[in-house]
C-alpha cells in the first residue's frame, strides 16, 4: 500500500500499524477503539509538536482563544450590572452553568472539533485519501491539524468554573455534589463530541451543512450558559427529551444547586447524563458508519 508523506492533513508514516488497512484491523469492538485512540494519539501528536516549533505563536493563540470566548462571560457580567437575577438566579448561578457548559464544550472542541470539515473534504474529494490509509477515518478526521490552542476555550470556562464554585452560596456540599461538578463536565464533553461527530456524518449527505451542526454545538453552547427559566418551554422540552443538551449541565446542575429539574423530570434523571452520552455515542457512531458507507466520492 502507497504511503503519503506528512504534510498538511497528513499523517506520516504509519508502520507501528503493521501495514494494516481498512479491509484488516483489529476484531471486536474493544479492540477497534483501541486501535482508532492510537491512531488519533499519533496524529495529534504530529500536530502538536509541529505548534510547539513555535511555542511564541502558540502563546499567543491560546492567549487569544481564552480572551475572546471570555467576552461572552463579560456580556453576562455586564447584564447583572443592571438586574439582580435572571430567571431566578444569581449571577454565581449563571457563572456557574456557564462554567460547566464552556468547559464541556472546549473540551469537545479540542478532541474533535475538526470534524466539521468532513463536508469541505467531501467536496473536493480530499476524503479519499484518508480511505487508502491504515488508520480509522473518523481519528484521521477528529485529529487532523490538531488545534492545541483550543485549550484557551477550556482555561476560560475552568477558571470561571473554579470563581463560581468559590462565590456560591447556600449549596449543601456532599460528597454526591461535589462528584457532580467535574462529572458533568466530562459526560457534557462526550455529549457535545458525540453531536459533532453526527453532525460531521450528516455532512456526507449535505456536503455543506457545517452551520446546521454548529447551531447544535455552539447554538447549544450559548443555550445553555443561561437558566432554562428564561426561554420558552417548548425550546426547553426539545433539549430535553430530543435532542439532549440539557443533560450536559442544565439537569445536574440544577440538582447541585437545590433546584427542581427542568421539564419535568424527576429528580433522579441528575444522575443520567452518563447514560444520555452513552446512548449519544452509540448514535453518533451509527451515524458515521451509515455516512461513511454512502460515501461515493467525487468520481474525478
């Protein structure tokens, strides 16, 4: 099998995989997400040391990621300038939602963010390069031109998570509660990698339908930095029973703070999100491998 040089959206050499292709891989299940890990932990690695030969203007990104995702922060400090509330609640409130759902989010951003660009490959027909390689196509998509800069996103929501938790008041701590917070934050991340990357298998049908998945991804973003008291109901019960963003912070979150959940559920569904990301992966990889079958090339 011919190999491609690195370069850019290359991968190398990729000899510790013994030559394997797309027709001979790992069996089983567990042993195919082996496989596919150290494929992505190759391939960001590549991009990584390449950013660290010029660790000035990596600084400088990732100072410039943090510092405009840290506007959206500031557009909500400047609101509570004015009011005392918002729905209900406080601004350590809000700060804290905020700070759960920017983390989870950068997260995802980070580890598969570059998905979105499936529909640009599809269309000029780069995709097929990645079909001939001995790798798995959704890491060789997930972790091409690995942005390390992306962790100025998840800085900010870290640091504003931290100053929420320190400022919050009236919240019974226990060791339930406080497993909660980096829990969440964990199964969000999978929740939101696992709507990109259903997003990034619609794309082999729409080719270019990057902004309907970003008003999932980063629509739902912004959504969730506010209190769901503030939007309508019917908006509320859609993230809620179908498309399930608000089990990346809004159902745990609420419990942590002594608040009923939203949409009526009871007060149990706090402890679903790993449940709900489970679920959102196994539908995410159904997605991709349905996208990834009708695939049919540009024919050039």
């Amino acid at each position: 099998m011919a190999r491609e040089p690195g370069g850019a959206g290359g991968l190398g050499d990729f000899g510790d995989f013994g030559g394997v292709g797309r027709s001979r891989g790992p069996r089983g299940l567990a042993g195919r997400a082996a496989w596919g890990l150290r494929a992505y932990g190759l391939i960001a690695a590549m991009w990584i040391r390449s950013t660290m030969a010029y660790r000035f203007s990596f600084v400088v990104s990732l100072l410039v990621d943090a510092v405009a995702t840290f506007f959206d922060f500031v557009v909500i400090w400047l609101m509570f300038t004015h009011v005392r509330g918002l729905g209900g609640f406080s601004f350590a409130e809000v700060a804290f939602l905020y700070g759960t759902t920017g983390t989870a989010f950068g997260l995802a951003d980070l580890a598969v963010g570059q998905a979105e660009k499936v529909g640009r490959r599809v269309r000029d027909g780069t995709l097929d390069a990645l079909l001939v390689r001995p790798a798995p196509v959704l890491a060789q998509v997930a972790a091409d031109r690995f942005a390390l800069r992306r962790l100025g996103r998840v800085t900010q929501g870290l640091l504003v998570l931290v100053w929420s938790l320190v400022v919050l008041d009236g919240v019974e701590w226990t060791p339930l509660t406080v497993a909660m917070v980096p829990l969440m934050t964990l199964t969000g991340a999978v929740i939101f990698g696992s709507l990109m990357t259903a997003g990034a298998a619609f794309q082999f049908w729409a080719q270019d339908g990057a902004q309907v998945t970003n008003a999932f991804t980063h629509g739902g973003n912004t959504l969730l930095q506010y209190p769901p008291s503030v939007f309508a109901g019917d908006l509320v019960r859609g993230v809620v029973y179908v498309v399930p963003l608000a089990f990346v912070n809004w159902v745990p979150a609420l419990y942590v703070l002594g608040r009923d959940a939203p949409a009526g559920l009871p007060p149990w569904a706090a402890f679903a999100p790993p449940l709900v990301a489970a679920a959102c992966v196994a539908v995410a990889g159904l997605a991709w491998r349905a996208g990834l079958r009708a695939y049919r090339s540009t024919g050039s």
